[in-house]
C-alpha cells in the first residue's frame, strides 16, 4: 500500500462500550477516484471485516457509500456505516446524513456525547423476515455442531433482511453461545449458495436484552465483535413476529467473548426502517 492511499485510510471502532470494544471498520472519504480493484486492495490491507468508501457529497447532500470486505463487496454494513457517519460528522458535516447504498437509503444522524464522543443512528432500508427452511436450518446446525434442542423455541429460527440477509439462530443457553464453535468452510460454502451476510446467534436474557455473535465467513472473518446490520435485520424480525412491544428499543451486547464488549442499540417503530445506534471512536 503506497503512501499516498494509506494516509486517506481513517480507523473507527464502532459500537463501543463505555469507550471500549467495538468492532473497527476503516472509512475512505472522497473515494470517488477510487476503482472497484483499487477499493477492494484497500480492504484488503486494513484487513478489518469491512471498509466504507464515502464519495463525495453529491449537489442534493447526499453521500454514495459502498463496503468493501477483504474478500469482495457488500451490499450493506452497519458498523461501517455508524463509522463512517462519525467520521463526516468530526470533519464538519454533522446533523443528519443520507447515504446512498446499493439496497436503497440509509438516513444516519450524528450527535455528541456529554463526554465529548460521537454517536451515529443509522435507519436501515424497510426490513423483511421469512422462516428458515427445514433443509438450510439443519445444514446450519451441522455446521456449528447443535441440535433443535439447543434452540430457544419462543425465537423461531428466521432469515431476516435490512439490507443483506441474516440466518437468525436463537439458542436456549448463554454457555452453549459462549462455547460456539463451527465448521468454517461448511458453513461459509452455506452462507455463500444462501447469499447470508452473517449467521446472528442470540440468548435471550430478557425480552428487550440480547447476548449475540455473528460468524461472517464470506467475508474472511471468523466472527464480527458488533454487526449493525445483523442488529437491523434482528429488529425487523422481533416486530415481524409479534415478539416485542412496538414502538419499542432493545440492546444487543456483542463482542463480550472476543475480548471486545459492544454495544447496540435497536430502536423498533411500528413501521418502517430499523433504528441501530452506537458510538464511534478514532482508532490511533
């Protein structure tokens, strides 16, 4: 990487906790000149599990974004989308942002914390939810070594949409989450022939509180420490099938058994795109 493109790379950590944690996502601002091989080599160097490249803002304020893993692109990324809103928001375009991605727009609005950080609210494209098929659920479970009776079965198992599909997967106990373990060629060549970003296994601590992981082989990654858009897709499902009080707000805690605790915030209105929130902070 020469020079020249590795000093435009900013670093966020995105969805932190208490200033701690996150999932670290690179951001690329003014990408316009950048070609899609030249994008995806960026990726690649940071190595994070993805990177944002923000165009410049176009004459109606509106900024066209596209993530790049180090393997190849994605059509939607939630904690690259709350870095790279921060990162606009720090170099003077705060307020509320509109980002243009391939499923659509994506609204994010910036705000300070009272200890001096920076917080971004993403609102996803509109959600969709479809229960799991019998043949792709049990080729998941074989993938991570778990049976039907490691599920929780008052979360039915679902592929949930806000803006790339997620397998979500709720299981019965908080030490069988902890202990997850999985087959990661079996289970990225399933994601690959399904076309799911990330699997988002959760526990269920309470209604509103929620423990998850989120392996994400197509992107080269073991497990992503906080995933916005799996958290997006999580909102959609909860309110599709009647499992939270709308409008409503849950917390999703990510990250904790990687040594990086994250924190996400999930605004669910009666309709409409999902809310995800968190703060954001400058790696370096």
């Amino acid at each position: 990487m020469n020079a020249r493109l590795e000093a435009r790379i900013l670093r966020y950590a995105a969805f932190t906790d208490g200033g701690t944690g996150g999932n670290p996502a690179g951001v690329v601002l003014d990408a316009d000149d950048l070609d899609d091989a030249t994008r995806l080599s960026i990726a690649a160097h940071v190595g994070y599990s993805e990177t944002a490249f923000v165009d410049a803002c176009d004459p109606h304020g509106e900024y066209r974004v596209r993530y790049f893993s180090p393997r190849a692109e994605v059509d939607f990324c939630g904690h690259a989308t709350i870095a790279a809103g921060v990162a606009l928001a720090e170099r003077g375009a705060a307020g509320e942002l509109v980002f243009n991605i391939r499923p659509g727009r994506v609204v994010v609005a910036t705000a300070r914390t009272a200890e001096g950080g920076s917080t971004a609210t993403l609102t996803s494209v509109p959600p969709r939810t479809r229960p799991a098929g019998s043949d792709e659920l049990r080729a998941a479970l074989a993938a991570f070594g778990l049976t039907a009776d490691d599920l929780d079965p008052r979360y039915p198992s679902s592929v949930a949409y806000a803006g790339n599909d997620h397998l979500i997967l709720a299981l019965a106990s908080r030490e069988r989450l902890a202990a997850l373990d999985y087959d990661f060629d079996a289970l990225g060549a399933l994601m690959a022939e399904r076309s799911w970003t990330t699997v988002h296994l959760v526990f269920a601590h309470e209604p509103t509180v929620f423990s998850a992981r989120d392996p994400f082989p197509p992107g080269g990654v073991v497990e992503d420490p906080a995933t916005g858009a799996a958290a997006a897709a999580f909102g959609g499902y909860l309110r599709a099938l009647g499992l939270v009080d709308v409008p409503g707000e849950v917390t999703i805690l990510q990250g904790a058994d990687m040594g990086r605790p994250s924190r996400l915030t999930v605004g669910i209105p009666a309709e409409g795109g999902i809310r995800v929130t968190g703060a954001a902070t400058l790696i370096g």
